[in-house]
C-alpha cells in the first residue's frame, strides 16, 4: 500500500502502519485520512505527530507507541531548543 516510500531513512514499515490502521478503527477516528495520516507517522517512527483536532486528542490519548500526539502549543519548548530557538 506505501510502496511508494522511496527514501530509506524515511521508510514505512508496512506492518506497523497495518496494526496501527487497525487500533486506530477501533477507536473510532472520524475520518479515514485522519486514521491513515497518523498511521503513517507512527509507522515512520515519528517522534511527534501535532494536531489541534480534538476527537484525535481525545480518543488517542497522548501517545501511540512511541509517538506523541499533541497540539503542536505543546511542543514548543523542546522543538525550539531542537532548532536552536533560545
């Protein structure tokens, strides 16, 4: 399905985003682009996945394996010292 990754560094792996797709159903995320946006993410080892969608806030709950989900006000602080911001 996202055979079409050609970077390596910045390979999906299918399986994740397979499982991830499917944890995703059960919560019941609104939209299908919502669901396969942020499984994607998540399959490419994102450390953070930023949005100011409320229904994916709260159903996901902060965290799916090693992404952390959040408005994107919250990550100011350590993104800005990551870009030499201060």
């Amino acid at each position: 399905m996202l055979a079409e990754s050609a970077d390596v560094e910045y390979a999906i792996d299918e399986p994740v985003f397979r499982n991830v797709l499917q944890e995703l159903l059960r919560l019941r995320l609104r939209d299908r682009a919502d669901q396969v946006h942020l499984a994607t993410a998540v399959a490419m080892r994102a450390s953070w996945f930023l949005t100011n969608d409320n229904g994916i806030l709260r159903k996901v709950g902060g965290r799916i394996r090693s992404t952390l989900i959040a408005r994107p006000s919250e990550c100011i602080d350590e993104i800005s010292v990551g870009l030499f911001l201060r």
